[in-house]
C-alpha cells in the first residue's frame, strides 16, 4: 500500500466544495481543512505508484479552485495503529 500527503493551496471561497469533492474519492482516505500555508491535506492510500500518478495528473487537473499541490511520498508509517490491517484489501 502507497501512502501519500496531498497539501493544497485552492480558492479560499473553495475550499468546503473542494474537501467534500476529495472526501468522495475512493482513493482518499482523509481530508483535512488546516491553518498555515495550505488550505487542505488529503491523505491518500493506493495500492500502486500508477494510481497516485492517475489522481494527481488526472483527476486533482479536473477540480476548480485547486491552484496549486505539493505531493510527499511516505516512506514508512510509524504508528500505533496498524493501518495496514485498517486498510487492506
């Protein structure tokens, strides 16, 4: 399983149409609206490096008020819960 962090930047006047959009795609586990110097943080699980490419070349391209991504990889999960277990197919 892949894991990903999605920061955004997206229109202020935006951002609830925005999350709730994220919030429905399978791929997207969380969103979270935050303070800072990003509006949202999208939480992604995939199963292959192909899938994150497709959400964010493709399906993150197609929502309006979404300016700008910053995509981080994640390496190694260190948790108390086993996500894995949670999200596994």
């Amino acid at each position: 399983m892949i894991t990903a962090i999605i920061l955004i930047n997206a229109d202020r006047h935006l951002i609830n149409g925005i999350a709730d959009e994220l919030a429905g795609m399978e791929a997207i586990s969380e969103v979270f609206s935050v303070s800072g110097q990003y509006d949202l943080i999208a939480i992604v699980r995939v199963p292959r490096n192909d899938d994150l490419a497709a959400l964010v070349t493709d399906h993150l391209l197609k929502i309006d008020g979404i300016e700008k991504t910053n995509t981080l990889l994640a390496f190694k999960a260190y948790s108390r819960h086993d996500l894995e277990a949670m999200f596994g197919i």
